[in-house]
C-alpha cells in the first residue's frame, strides 16, 4: 500500500495549470515562469476595496540575515509555505490557520552566502518539496508534514546549500545546489519524486572531458561555482527545461580562470527525460562581477518580425533585457533597462562589447553588484506584451579583484564589491537621497525593449511581480508598501503599508470563488481580499 | 485470555508506583518531561532509558544520584569526563525531567514476552491491517499518527499499551474529530488546529487538509476515545510482542 504520488496533483494539473488559476501549483504558477493570473474579481475598479484577510507571523523573530523569500503555492484551499530558514507551514488560504508545521533545523555546517532563506516549495501528487539549508533536497507528505525521503546535494561543510525552490517537470523534481561564493561546483539535477534518487545530472561547471570544459583555463574549473538558485522553467511542447545558472567563482577576479567560463552566468534549455543540453547563452562570458543568470527564464510565443517565435525572455541582472529562440538559443534583442558600464553594447549574437572590469584597484562599474535586477521574479503579461520588471536604477560598485586561494568551507569571492545601496535591516530607514540611486517597476516592451513605464520608489525592491488578466500589477519594496498599479500606465490603484521589507513574490489565488493577493514581507505573509459589500 | 488479568495486576501496580514516586507532579508536567527527555536525552539513552551500557534510567536506580536534587544537577551541569554533556535547562526543566524519569520505573515490558520483529512487520503489513490507518515509511496512510521512527520516541510499554488499550492514553497530537454539518452529512477526521471559530482537521474520507467552521456544524465532539480499535481480542500475546518488538525496532525517522 504506497502512499503514491498519484493523489492530489498529478503533473497534468501542473501542466495543464491555466485551466485553474484559482491554484499556484509551482514557483511561478504555472511552467511558463510568466507569473500572470487570469482571476477576474479583483480589477482596476475595485482593487481600491481590497482588505486586510488575514496574515501569519512567524514562529520567533527573523534571525539576522533571514529574509521570507518564499513564494506560497496554494492547492485548493490550503497554502503551503516556508518560512526561514526552512520551516515549512501548511494553513488554511482563506483565514490563514495552521494545519501543520514542519521545522526543519539545518545543520550548524550551514554556510549560506546570502542570507538563511529560502524561495519555495514544489507539489506533486501528495509531496512538497524543499531545498535545505545544509544541502539536501526533501520531501514531505502534504497532508500532515511527515518526511519521506531526504536526498544530499552537497557537503554543507564545503558551502553547498539548497535555497532554489524545486520544479516539477512529470515524475522528476529538478533542483541544484548554491555555492558559487564558496567555490562550489555546481550542477543542476532531476530527482525521483517518488524516491529521491538522482536521474539525471547536468554539470553547470563542465568536468574534463566535457564539452565546455576548455573555457576554463588551468584547474580553475574546480571551483568555478554556477550555482543554481532561482527557478527555472518548462516547455512541454518541446520537452525542453530552461535554467538560469550562477556566478563563476571566485566572484571578482576573473584573471584566475581565463576564459569564458560555461556554463556560468548562461540560460541553459535541456532534454526534460535525459538532461542533455539542447543549447545555452552566455549573457556575461567571464563574469567579473557576480552578475549571474539567475532570473526566471519567461517563456511566451510572439510575432517576430512578422513570423511565430517561440522565445524566452530575461531581464538580466547584468542590465540588459534579452530575448532568444527558445527552439534553438539564437539571439533576438538585447536592451539596457538601467545604466550599464561594463558593456558598451551587444554585438549581433548577443555577446557583450566589454568595457568594464574588475581591477586589482578597484573600478567604478554599473549596475553594482546586487545587480539590474536579480532573483525578484519578473512578471509578463500577454494582455499588454509588456514584462514588469522590478528594477535597481542606475547603481554601481567598486569591483576589486584579489588573489584568494581556495580553502573549503570559506569565502571564495576573490575581492570585493562595494555597495552604494545598502542591505536590508531592521526599521524600514532610508536616508539615502533617491537620486544616487532608486527603485522601480519597470514596464517592458518585449519587442523592443522600450521602457513603457516606470513606477519610481525611494528605496530599492527585491519584491517579485505579480501580473493579471485584468490589468493590474501587484508587487512591493524595501519601504513596506505593498501596490496594485495600472498594467498599463504603472499608476498606483491601492497601496498598504505592511511594515516588512517585501522580499518575495505575490500569488494570487481563490477559494470558493473569492480571489485573494498574498504577499510575504519581513517576517509574515499578508493576505488581501475584496471587503465583503 | 489467560495474559490479561496478568497485564492488568501488573498495570495497577506500575500504576500504584508511579502515583506515589510523582507525587504532587501534574499530569501536564510528566508530558513537558517526557517530551524534554525525548527531544534531548533518548537520543544517547534509548526512549526506554537502557541504551547506554550499565545505565539503567528507567529503573529508578541511580549510582551517581543519592535524590532528585542530585539528579537535576547532573542533567544541568553533565558528568565531567563521560560523554554527559551539560544542558542549559532551567531549574523548573531539570525538574519535569526527574519526575518524567521517575515515572519511568515501569519500563518493563508486561507480557515480558520476547518478541520476533519479523514476524511482528509480517503482523503489522498483512493480519494487524495497520497500514490501513497508519504510515510506516513509504507504505500505509496518514489518517492514523505516522509510526515511522516510532521505536525512537515511545517505549516498549508505552506502544504496548497503545495495542491492547488505545483508550488508556491519546496523546494530544492524535486527537480525532467527530462533526456533524447543518444538512446531517458527518465527518470524522484527525484535529491539526483548533480555534474559536473552527477546526482544522484531516479529514479521515478525503484524507485532505479542511477546516469546519463551527457555526455551520449541527454538533461536533472531539473525541475521548482512540480511534484505534484495541488488539485485546484481536492478537495473542506473543503477536502482540511481536508486533511492539517491529516497532521498537522502528528507530530512523525515514
């Protein structure tokens, strides 16, 4: 008598995902990574009557350098979280009591790089899925939080964590390990949901005798890093799984590891059964300046000078939005959406013309080091063809390279970066004048380019977007305001003050045919609906 | 059958002993104990206290403890030079945990029948029908508490007593819910969370996660009896031993 996986979501519910938006079955809601809902009851019209439902604190006070970057999956009716590091809660969507808890205490070897936190789970069948601190991948019953299995990515002790939330592509759960500050070597892999056994591994640093290994020169690939931390998305139609992989390592010094440096910094789009890759783009070679590609890969089909593509789109966290052939990786346009330096362009495959570098005295590049943008979930609507970006206008750092050697277990950054954007803290103060440097909703053209519009904040966000099929864009910043705008002028409809830094992305979901918004910020989850008239 | 009137002389005794060595200790003080115990000390000691060569925890005997004072000294400030550690627990901790200790002298097994945990998993899987409620692994369900990893965290009689009278003790995370809705329809279901206005509960039908707002219920009841049928009539005694022998044996939590 297995308990099975053939229970409550089958994957032909995750697939099949549009047919129920009153559901949030995966990280971006659906596959196609677009975050866009097509509930209907809460419009332009009506968004200014939406009302505090319920909200769900934490268990303790945030630790330091906790931040809730999960996004919530709700399946019909219940909501699954977690909040950090690793405690997964299972509550009820429309008033927010808990069912279950489960807190899983990473082990003290834990050596995160950015913050004990974690982006989400996965569901399939009756199992959650979840990534650990301290480098295992698990699994737990949905219905009562009981583990299952429990699979080891990585040695923690070496810097290997897990903070990506999972994605299901048919009976396989696909995660990798992040790490690439402390010279990890990373890979991205699919799981047995059923068993937790590996299927398939695709090296994101690849090994001697792989192809892609020679643009790493010397024995520098050892620790090259290319971590996965952000979620990737899934083509059906073409079997095809797109990923965003991490930095190369050591971070700042790239004379260490001449050469480009594969699969860092790259969208890579692999066989869903084998994990062969079918193509991938580099969109920084040689990254010197922890840019990454570790945004959502967005994938929608377009007229392409008069001709169906099928692309996949990216605002990058290095400055410019991209968009490629998701068929075969060809290169379409690629835009600066903020100040840019350390490229004076694309040339017309899409590589960079550098003209910025880290430097052993350090160099003024822009964006600065947390980037463009970064992991904060974009959002793409098809109603409007605009992608709202949340976006760090016009920042930049001293990049400084050094020679580090590599000793387990500790930094490997090789230098610094300033940042002339401070981190999150407690208290919600922002004294920095917003003309050294501001937060925005950008409203992309994905045709062009164009910034359509942009909504201005004082401070930075690392909010992610939520678009709807009525118009609206929810998301959120460092000051604790939580939007509804216009999708297609970016005026703000409605706004709250939720008193928490947003540091996750909105879901949208209903139960018994009310539709709630539900946001994370500091250490809660607010969740909003219509007043009742 | 023969075994039970044996059981129940020796219960009454182990009853009789542990009323009078806790006496003035509540009921909800023997749990927070019984729970510290389990969370920090049967980790090295065995949930039955008798992991640790020479040491015997449940049997009331202490060679480095002349009384309870003593006893919470050792479990603050640990054994220099043996594996003890120290632990940071308060006074009002240290003490829960003595008198859990104390309580525990009954360790013994009361059938005192050896049991097979082979045969007691071919019970459990086929005969018993434990599976139909309970989750051992990746096998059974969650309509019932969850066995995996059982044998680390209750003892021999504990489990014992749970198979021949489940009535005896229903540990608060095992509590079931009977509901009846306004249009006559009943639900049963585990209780998850409770609170003014509703239950949350698993319900035992759809085995989904549910609440029930108590306006729209006719009537509900959470109940004082286990959900769990007793192997009093249905298991001789050596099944019944075989059985606890495979659950004892029930120690990794996956």
């Amino acid at each position: 008598m297995a308990l099975g996986l053939s229970a409550q979501v089958p994957f032909s519910r995750i697939e099949n995902g549009a047919r129920e938006p009153q559901n949030w079955l995966t990280y971006s809601g659906r596959l196609d990574g677009q975050r866009y809902s097509t509930l209907t009851q809460i419009t332009p019209a009506n968004v200014k009557d939406l009302e505090l439902k319920w909200v769900l604190q934490t268990r303790a006070p945030a630790e330091p350098n906790s931040k809730y970057e999960a996004t919530s999956l709700v399946v019909d009716g219940i909501l699954y979280t977690v909040q950090p590091p690793n405690v997964v809660v299972a509550l009820d969507a429309v008033n927010g009591r808990i069912f279950w808890t489960h807190a899983y205490t990473p082990a003290p070897a834990s050596r995160p790089c950015c913050g004990r936190i974690n982006r989400g789970l996965a569901i399939l069948g009756n199992t959650l899925f979840m990534g650990t601190l301290d480098g295992y991948l698990i699994a737990l019953d949905a219905r009562d939080g009981h583990l299952i299995w429990s699979t080891k990515l990585g040695r923690a002790e070496e810097g290997y964590s897990v903070t990506v939330a999972p994605l299901i592509v048919k009976d396989k759960v696909i995660a990798g390990p992040a790490g690439g500050e402390l010279g990890i070597s990373g890979y991205l892999s699919a799981y047995s949901a059923e068993t937790g056994k590996e299927v398939w591994r695709f090296n994101t640093i690849p090994q001697p005798g792989e192809p892609g290994h020679e643009s790493w020169g010397g024995d520098s690939w050892k620790h090259g890093g290319g971590s996965i931390w952000t979620t990737g998305s899934y083509d059906p139609e073409l079997n095809l799984i797109y990923w965003g992989i991490g930095n190369a390592g050591p971070d700042w010094n790239g004379d260490v590891r001449p050469g480009d440096n594969l699969y860092t910094s790259s969208f890579i789009a692999l066989d869903a059964d084998t994990g062969k890759l079918k193509w991938h783009f580099q969109f920084t070679p040689h990254d010197e300046f922890d840019f990454d590609a570790t945004q959502v890969p967005v994938l929608t089909d377009l007229q392409w000078n008069g001709k169906p593509r099928k692309v996949v789109m990216t605002a990058n966290r290095n400055g410019f939005f991209y968009v490629l052939d998701r068929v075969t990786g060809e290169f379409l346009l690629g835009k600066p959406f903020a100040k840019v330096t350390w490229a004076s362009g694309l040339d017309a495959g899409g590589r960079p013309i550098r003209t910025g570098h880290s430097t052993p005295q350090g160099s003024i590049v822009y964006p600065e080091n947390q980037g463009a943008t970064n992991w904060y979930n974009p959002a793409y609507s098809p109603r409007t063809g605009l992608l709202y970006v949340p976006s760090w206008m016009d920042t930049w750092s001293v990049y400084t390279s050094r020679v580090e050697p590599y000793q387990e277990g500790n930094w490997y950054s090789g230098g610094s970066a300033t940042h002339n954007v401070p981190g999150i803290r407690p208290g919600l103060v922002t004294r920095r004048l917003p003309e050294l440097a501001w937060g925005a909703i950008q409203a992309l053209d994905v045709k062009t380019g164009d910034v359509k519009w942009q909504f201005r904040m004082t401070d930075v966000t690392d909010s992610g977007v939520l678009a709807t099929s009525t118009d609206l864009v929810f998301a959120g910043g460092r000051e604790g305001y939580f939007y509804a705008l216009d999708a297609l002028t970016g005026a703000v409809l409605w706004k709250s003050m939720i008193g928490g830094a947003v540091s996750a992305g909105p879901t949208a979901y209903a139960v018994e045919g009310k539709e709630y918004i539900s946001i994370p910020a500091g250490n809660a989850i607010f969740t909003f609906g219509l007043r009742e008239q | 059958m023969k075994h039970t009137s044996l059981l129940c002389a020796t219960l009454l005794t182990v009853m009789g002993m542990q009323a009078q060595e806790v006496h003035g200790v509540s009921p909800a003080d023997l749990e927070r104990g019984m729970q510290l115990f389990l969370n920090n000390c049967a980790g090295c000691h065995g949930p039955d206290g008798d992991l640790v060569a020479d040491v015997k925890l449940g049997s009331g005997k202490f060679r480095r403890a002349q009384g309870d004072n003593d006893l919470r000294g050792i479990i603050q400030r640990g054994i220099p030079g043996t594996p003890m550690p120290p632990g940071t627990y308060t006074d009002d901790q240290a003490g829960v945990i003595v008198a859990y200790l104390r309580s525990m002298t009954s360790s013994a097994r009361r059938t005192g029948l050896k049991g097979d945990a082979g045969r007691g998993k071919a019970i459990v899987q086929g005969k018993g029908q434990c599976l139909q409620c309970h989750r051992i692994g990746s096998g059974g369900t969650v309509s019932g508490p969850d066995l995996t990893g059982i044998g680390g965290m209750r003892r021999e009689v504990d489990l014992e007593q749970s198979l021949i009278d489940p009535d005896a003790e229903i540990r608060p995370d095992n509590l079931t819910v009977r509901a009846v809705e306004k249009d006559g329809s009943k639900i049963t279901g585990r209780l998850m969370n409770m609170d003014t206005y509703s239950l949350q509960i698993l319900d035992g039908g759809s085995l989904k996660l549910r609440t029930l707002k108590k306006d729209s219920l006719r009537e509900y009841e959470v109940m004082k009896k286990s959900a769990m049928p007793s192997y009093r009539d249905k298991l001789n005694a050596q099944e019944i031993a075989d059985v606890v022998s495979y659950l004892v044996s029930l120690k990794e939590p996956i």
